[in-house]
C-alpha cells in the first residue's frame, strides 16, 4: 500500500469513527434524559422500588462519564486527522484546521458544554436529594438505623461530586480549545 493511499485510509477510517461516536453519544445523552426522570419517578411514587434511588446518583455518574468517554474519543480523533493527516492530503486545509483556526466557531461547543454541565448538576444534586430521602436507609436491611447508611450514602455522593466538578473542569477546558 502507497504512503498516500494508507493516509487517505486513516481519514476515511476516522471518520467513520467519528460518525460512529456521535450516534453513541445521542443514545447516550437520549438515555440520561428518559432514564433519569423516569426512574426518579418510579423511585417517588412508588413504595416497592424505592430502593432505586440511592442508586440514581450512581446513574446519573455513570451516563456523564460514558458522554465524556465517547466526547473525548471523537476530539482525539479530529486532533489525529488536524495534525497527523490533513497536512500530508492536499494543498488546501482541510476540516479541522479551518475550525481550529476561527474560535468564534467554537463559541457552539463552549455553550453546548456548559449546558450539559447544567443538567448533570441539575440531575445530580436532585438524584441525591432524592436519595438521601429514601426509606431504604430506614430499612431493617441496615438494621433500621439512618445514621451510618445516611453519612456513608452523603459522604459517597460528595466524594461522586468532587470527582465530577474535576473532570468537568478538566473536559471544559479539553473541549473548548483551539490549542493542540
């Protein structure tokens, strides 16, 4: 295989990757939105499966961390074919490079960003003050004391919540630079 045809594999294989990891990340979000709400309901309304809610945190931890995995994959894969490829394709700059070089067109990114970040705080905080609430920390599984299950519940969420305002900070500034 020529030198050029294994450069214009790369790119055609990347952006099918691309592709690929934009569908995984709207089912992902899809998911959050539907799965979310409808299980804090459930977990409301409904005596028998409150033993969801303590694990609606855990959840709503899990779905952002997914969405982040598969963000960064797809920034990783644009930062490949702006450095690696697009400069040995053609005379012209490609895709990634006209992006990278007008920040004002990442303006959208930075909005779309905080916005998630919004909701994840938004989902989280209630998913814990929904949980906190529970009987299950009541239950005679614990022995019907709130005390412990209650502190190692809240000090669970926190330590949750600290690692996410870390990583949130961290893909805020990843996927709002025009820096390689």
């Amino acid at each position: 295989m020529q030198k050029q045809d294994f450069i214009i594999q790369q790119f055609v294989s990347l952006r099918e990757e691309i592709k690929a990891t934009k569908q995984r990340i709207f089912l992902i979000v899809f998911f959050g939105l539907i799965a979310v709400p409808l299980l804090t309901f459930l977990s409301v309304t409904k005596p028998h499966l409150d033993y969801v809610a303590p694990m609606l945190p855990f959840l709503v931890l899990v779905i952002t961390v997914l969405f982040f995995a598969e963000q960064n994959a797809l920034m990783r894969c644009g930062h490949f074919i702006r450095q690696q490829i697009e400069p040995k394709l053609a005379e012209s700059d490609g895709w990634e490079f006209w992006l990278e070089s007008r920040p004002n067109l990442r303006r959208m990114d930075k909005y779309f960003a905080g916005c998630f970040m919004i909701v994840f705080f938004v989902f989280y905080f209630l998913a814990v003050a929904i949980a906190l609430n529970s009987q299950l920390w009541t239950s005679p599984v614990l022995g019907g004391k709130t005390d412990m299950g209650l502190w190692a519940g809240g000090v669970t969420y926190a330590i949750g919540a600290i690692w996410m305002i870390v990583t949130l900070a961290h893909h805020w500034q990843y996927c709002t630079t025009t820096r390689d």
